[in-house]
C-alpha cells in the first residue's frame, strides 16, 4: 500500500515503515561516527525504548559504547491493510541494524506495568544476557493498572490548585489561541503520580533484583522534564510535575536499595523535544516552537539523539561535574534550554506570539517536520508514492 500520514489531532494513526527504518539507520550511523568511548554501559534494558528519549538512549547505548540492548516497549503489530505504529518499525529497524553489527539486540512487547511482563523480561535477561548494568527508565504512558489491585488509572495532564488561563498552539491548524484549563482533582492528582511517578521503576529495579539480574555498579536512570516557568503552570506545577516529585522520591529510595550494589539510581532532566509524549501537552507545542527557532540561532539546538548523546558521555557515563547535578541529586543536561539569554528570548517572543506573528517568531515548520519524522514522514530520500508491505 502507499502509506500518507494521517494525523488526527495531535497524534498520527499510520506509521510509514521505510521511513522509521531510514531515520533509525541515520541515527545508528551518526552515533556511530562520534568518537569512540570506553567505560559505558555493556548490558542494558531500556523501557520505552521504541521512540523519543529511549530509542536516542538505546541508540547511544548500542553503537556509541558496543552495548547489548534489550528493550521493552507497547506497540501496535501491523495487519495486512494496516500500518503499525512507529516504535514497532523502529524496533525491527534496530535489531536489525544491531545484528548487522554483531550487537546482541532484542525487542519485546508488552506492558511494562505488569508482572507477567516483568517476569518474562527478566526470563530474558537471564537466557541471554546475564545481569544488566543499566536500565534506563522511559516510559511514557496514559493508562497503568495497578498490578497488586487491578484497578486502571489514567492520568490527566492538568495544572494543580487553580484554573490556568494560557496560550496553547493548535500545531495541525497552525492557530494560536487562549485556552482554559481546569484544575485537576484529588483523585486525578493522585492517578497522574501512580501513572507517571515512581512506584513502577522502584518494582522493576525490585524485581530484578530479587532475580539476582542487577550486576555490581549497576545504574538505573528515569527521565524527567522540569523546563522553563512558561510551562510550568501546565508541566512542573501541574499533574505531571507531581509524578515528577514522585520520581525524585524513587530515585532517593533506589540509591539506598542499590547502595549494597554499589549502584546507583538518578532522575535526569532533560530539554523539551518534540516526542508522541511532548505532543500531547497542552502549551508545550507553543513553547517548543519558540524555543526550537531562538535556540537554532544560538547555536544550542539538540534532538533526542544528540542530547542523550550528551548525557551519556558528559554525565552519566563522563565526568559527571558539580555543574550537572543539581541541589535533589538529579542529572542536568537542561542546561542550554534554560540558559538565561535563551529563556528571556522565548519570553520575549511568547508575549508577542499570536497566529500571524509565529511563522516570524516561531519555528512551526521545524515543528510539524520533527512531528511527522516520529512517525517515518519526510525523511529525505524516501519514496513516499512506492508501494510498501505495512507487515514488516
Ligand atoms: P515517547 O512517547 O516518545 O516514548 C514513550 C515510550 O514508552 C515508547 O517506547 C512506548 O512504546 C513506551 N510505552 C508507553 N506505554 C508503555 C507500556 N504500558 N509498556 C511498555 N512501554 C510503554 O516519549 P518521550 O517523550 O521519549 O518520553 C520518555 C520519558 O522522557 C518520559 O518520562 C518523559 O516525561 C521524559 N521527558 C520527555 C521530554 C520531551 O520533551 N519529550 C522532556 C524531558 C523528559
């Protein structure tokens, strides 16, 4: 079939299986070409590995340091007639680019907040890889069922306390407008932090623990945003900056339970980008195309892939500054998003953004570009008219 995109709202229902394939091999080439490391990560296991901040780190783990990588993610298969969704094509694009590379590399789905999936990523882990030293925590996720009671919580991107009356970007029509946005109750507070916060890492690391999985030194790291006050009514104020507190917890709780280990366990903060997650965060969008346009012409723009990059090499497995952790113990590489100069620029521009001025002041087009890539659209060098078996 000829594949086109098909988007609806903020999200694209088709996935284009050259294209996914195209950007991953592009990526895995360019890591490959940075100059060679040593001392990193050699058995890793990264959740949410399919697409945005864990396929870059699955990326950099694999043919930046020559590690072997398992990942778990929750994707859609393809049928005859229809596409699957991108991380699948990402998946099957990895794997197979690894093995060309003699890397071990493997690629399960399945639900990474239940036990049975656990168990059977663990059954992995012990047939083919023996105890891992890195699991990089990079879930993104609407739903979880809570694996002790059944019951289903579903999150809610709200801010907490009071109404919020802000600028949001609608990215398919191109209009700015104001919107409302209702505080969130109690009780969706509450399912927002049993979604996103920490208790599910904690019951990884537990349970591979508990299966002797976790090799001396062993380092585990969840990813968190925290980003400039523009967002943080709806981000770091809001439902998802209270999941956020809840993994800073976690992580405080897994250092002491990996301190036998000698390990260790960090949240990072990393910089806005343009994700399936991201693209789902009313006024992210809005602030993401103002910050991509004035950080371009700083010099300072970075994707997933070579931020990851860079927290891989200058942090997480690099010197490791004063500079780059924080007061809670938390890994900074949002430092050139929040450079003062950048941030009252955006500020600056945000004041002044309506649906006329943003062509002049922000960068929609690179935007939409990025948006459409997540999905294997607009990557140069595909034919987008040829047509292609979604069965892959
Ligand atoms: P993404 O949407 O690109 O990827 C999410 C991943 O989670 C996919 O691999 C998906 O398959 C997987 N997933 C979702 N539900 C799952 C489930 N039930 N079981 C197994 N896998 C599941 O998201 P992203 O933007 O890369 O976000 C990853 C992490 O990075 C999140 O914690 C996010 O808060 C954080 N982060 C994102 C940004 C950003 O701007 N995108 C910035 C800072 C931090």
């Amino acid at each position: 079939m000829v594949i086109k995109p098909r988007i609806r709202g903020f999200i694209c229902t088709t996935a284009h299986p050259t294209g996914c394939a195209a950007l991953v091999e592009r990526h895995a080439q360019w890591e490959r070409q940075r100059p060679a490391v040593s001392g990193g990560p050699r058995k890793v296991l990264v959740l949410g590995g399919s697409g945005g901040y864990g396929l870059a780190s699955r990326i950099v783990s694999a043919f930046g340091y020559g590690a072997s990588t398992l990942c778990l993610s929750f994707e859609k298969e393809p049928e005859a007639a229809k596409t699957a969704t991108a991380g699948w094509y990402n998946n099957a694009a990895f794997d197979r680019l690894a093995a060309a590379q003699g890397l071990y590399a493997r690629s399960l789905n399945g639900d990474a907040f239940s036990d049975a999936t656990k168990a059977a990523v663990a059954q992995a882990i012990r047939q083919d890889l023996g105890p891992i030293d890195l699991l990089v925590y990079s879930l993104a996720s609407p739903v979880r069922s809570d694996p002790e009671t059944g019951i289903q919580y579903r999150s809610a991107i709200k801010p907490v306390g009071s109404p919020v009356h802000i600028k949001s970007l609608n990215v398919d029509k191109g209009v700015v407008s104001d919107v409302d946005l209702p505080p969130a109750t109690d009780d969706e507070i509450a399912a927002t932090v049993k979604v996103m916060g920490g208790e599910d890492w904690e019951r990884w690391v537990a349970h591979l623990q508990r299966e002797h999985l976790l090799a001396p030194g062993f380092a585990t790291v969840a990813y968190t945003y925290i980003g400039s006050r523009l967002t943080w009514p709806i981000y770091w104020e809001g439902t998802l900056g209270k999941a956020k507190e809840d993994l800073d917890r976690a992580a405080t709780a897994l250092r002491a339970v990996l301190a036998p280990l000698g390990g260790d366990a960090r949240v990072a903060v990393l910089k806005a980008v343009v994700t399936q997650a991201s693209s789902a965060i009313p006024v992210v969008p809005l602030y993401i195309s103002l910050l991509f346009e004035v950080m371009k012409r700083q010099g300072t723009h970075e994707d997933c892939l070579t931020h990851i990059d860079r927290l891989f090499r200058d942090v997480l497995y690099g010197p490791k500054t004063a500079a780059h952790t924080d007061g809670n113990g938390r890994l900074r590489v949002d430092d050139l998003e929040l450079r003062d100069d950048t941030q009252a620029e955006v500020l600056r521009r945000w004041a002044l953004v309506s649906t006329d001025t943003l062509p002049a002041l922000g960068d929609l087009d690179g935007y939409r570009a990025d948006f459409l890539r997540i999905f294997g659209f607009g990557v140069e060098g595909v034919d987008y008219d040829a047509d292609v078996s979604p069965v892959v």
